[in-house]
C-alpha cells in the first residue's frame, strides 16, 4: 500500500528523488557512465561512513556483508569476541559458528549497553582474539553502544574491531577513522533510505592484512576479488545497477543535509518519540537509547503483537514488535532515513488509537502534544 507509513528499522520511506532514479532506464554496467555513478557513490558512502578507507558494495542485504566480514577476516578455529547483547549481536555468532570460529562472549542484558571494559577484560583473557565483532545500534533491544571507547581499547590491540552499523549509520555517530575503527558493514534500507539489496563493507589497512591471511573458504564475498575490481571502479559481478543509481541520488541528500545534519534529524526525532512515549505513561527499554529506533516496554494488560497489528490494520502504520525473548513485551518505534516530524505525530495518533483499542487509559493527545514540544523547542533553536 503506496499510504503505509513505515516507522520500521528497515526498510524505511524512499524519498522522491530515489524513487524516480529506480525507475530509470537500465544501464549498462560495465560502461564508463556506470563507472562514474558507482566511483562517486563509493566516494559518498567513504563520506557517510566517516573513513578514507576502501568501502567494498556488495549486492546482498545488510547480513551479506556480516558474512563477508566473518570469512575474510577469521580463519576456522580462530577466536572471536562476541558482544552479546541482542539479536542483531546473535547473528554474529552464528555466523562464526556457521565457519567454525571460536567465540568468546561478552554478555549483555537486554536493554543495557555493553561497558567497554568487560571488552578491554576479555582481550586481556583471550589475547589470541583475531577481532573484535560489536554492533552500533542494536536494532532489537534501540540501546546504541559507545563504540569510541571500545576503539579506544581495540585500537591499541593487535585486534581488530567490527562494527556492525546496519541501523546505526546516519543516524548515530560512527567516526570510523577518528575513532579507529577497522571494520564497518552497512545496508541500504535504513538511514541510508534506498531498497533492501546492497551492502557496504569498509576496510582498514589492518584488516586487510587479515584478508590476505584468511583460510576460509569463500568465493562470492571474497574480498581480494572486490579489491581488484574497485582499482577500475567496477564490480566482479553484475552491479545492483538501479540501487546503485539511486544510492548515488540518496547521497546527495545526505550532502545537502550533511552526515551530521543528517544524525541530528534522528536524535531530533527520537527526542520527540521519547518525549511522547513518556507522555503516555509508558517506559522505554533501553537504557541508552539508539538515534534510529526507539524500543518501549508494552503496558501491563496490553497484547503487544496486538497493539502492533492494530496500528497497522486501522492507521497504515508499520511499527516493528519485540524479537525473539522480547516479543510481545516491548515495541519499537523507527525514525531512521527519510522520516519527517509529520510522520512520527502520525505515528503517535494511531499508537494512541490502538491504544485506546485495547483499554490502555491516558491522557487523549499527551503523546502528539509532548512531540510536538520538541519539534517546536527545534524550529525556536534553529531560528536563533
Ligand atoms: C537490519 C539489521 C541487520 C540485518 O540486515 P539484513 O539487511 O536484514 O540482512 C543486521 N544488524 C542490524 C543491527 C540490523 O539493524
């Protein structure tokens, strides 16, 4: 339906200009036009991802690159640290578990953020560790981590640190070169506003050591293929050409509002829901809320999976339910990409309407009011 409004951690509202580039005529990839878009949006994504490093693209979603980063940097046997704290951070056990590394975790409740030193502990018990693997924002539990303090103590490491970044990137800081960090891996369908289909990977100097080292086997995500290929600004497979084409687009947005702009808009926005969720009486869960999404406990008396099936089914409204232990328990509410304030009060009216539904009691429009506070204390600032 063309009128949903997705408040979800992907994929997010398209804006016009990305929908038009999708709907364009075919080009050729492997012809210098081509070249040009794909050279200037890997120059883009450099700049969305904060590094002068190489950003490899992959077509795949967000867990493609995960993957790559797994198998070209880990060899079968090797110890990885798992910051275990969600279920985005599962994935990156799996995946070692999958290749057959070692992993050492580092537990995290749900709805905590992890504290850099119980890393900077388990790199001293397992000095062997070839990376560190960690996540920006943990889309399930909204909770962002201090990913500048864990580099810190990576960084003086022969370790390397992996930061999976799928939610969090435009919408949370992610200094990659200031911070050190070696890897990044993103996705296309969440700040970044395009179509689930391409993943990013960036790589340290670091790390690309690591690649030549790998023993694992690997073909399509092979990284020294991507590697040969970017000196021409090619690809060694087909091209997600019409992604490609509108991520080029999409990152024009992003330098008109610039990657700081851009995080603002998100806290701005979070600010707002967090503001209105509290208006409603309800409790958020994490305790480092995310820029990009905004998880909040379900009331007591109310069914969550519920709740979110009746934003949906009578205001067009996709939030996103609790995953795995969390669900039913918690919802979370995304404001990540191309998200206005319009949309998030449009949000808050139908939380307010299935709330209402299933016998929740507050105060009619607290949460709409509370929002639009924020937004409008912003307009006052931004007009000084
Ligand atoms: C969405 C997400 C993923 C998974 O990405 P896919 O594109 O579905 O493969 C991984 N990690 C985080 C933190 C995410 O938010």
């Amino acid at each position: 339906m063309s009128d949903d409004i997705l408040l979800t951690p992907g994929p997010t509202p398209l804006p016009p200009q990305v929908r038009e580039a999708m709907g364009r005529q075919i080009i050729h990839h492997r012809t210098s036009a081509y070249r040009a878009c794909f050279k200037r949006a890997l120059q883009g994504m450099q700049q969305a991802m904060q590094t002068n490093n190489a950003v490899v693209c992959f077509t795949s979603s967000g867990t493609g690159a995960m993957e790559a980063a797994v198998v070209n940097l880990l060899s079968p046997g090797d110890t990885a640290i798992v910051v275990l704290g969600g279920k985005f951070a599962e994935r990156w056990q799996s995946l070692c578990q999958a290749y057959g590394m070692t992993t050492v975790t580092v537990p995290v409740a749900y709805g905590d953020a992890v504290d850099p030193q119980q890393i900077a502990l388990a790199l001293q018990a397992h000095p062997q560790a070839k990376a560190v693997l960690t996540t920006l924002s943990e889309t399930s539990t909204g909770v962002v981590y201090d990913i500048e303090a864990i580099a810190a103590i990576t960084r003086k490491t022969n370790t390397v640190l992996v930061v999976d970044a799928i939610s969090g990137l435009l919408a949370d800081a992610c200094e990659t070169d200031k911070w050190g960090v070696d890897v990044v891996v993103t996705g296309s369908q969440k700040g970044l506003m395009l179509p689930p289909g391409l993943a990013f990977m960036s790589v340290s100097e670091r790390a690309w050591a690591l690649v030549e080292q790998s023993k694992t086997p690997r073909f399509y995500t092979d990284l020294r293929l991507y590697k040969k290929s970017l000196a021409d600004d090619d690809t060694p497979f087909t091209s997600a050409v019409p992604i490609v084409v509108a991520l080029d687009e999409a990152l024009k947005l992003v330098q008109q509002r610039g990657v700081v702009g851009m995080i603002e808009r998100c806290a701005l926005m979070a600010k707002a829901t967090r503001a209105a969720a509290q208006a409603l009486g309800l409790e958020l869960f994490s305790k480092r809320p995310s820029n990009g999404v905004t998880a909040i406990k379900v009331p007591a008396g109310v069914d969550g999976k519920q709740l979110v099936k009746s934003m949906y089914d009578k205001s067009h409204v996709m939030v996103a339910g609790g995953q795995g232990e969390m669900a039913g328990k918690i919802f979370r509410f995304a404001h990540m990409g191309y998200i206005s304030p319009e949309d998030v009060l449009a949000g808050l009216r139908a939380l307010e309407s299935a709330l209402t539904e299933l016998g929740y009691k507050f105060t009619a429009g607290a949460s709409v009011k509370a929002a639009q506070a924020v937004f409008g204390q912003a307009l006052v600032g931004a007009a000084r």
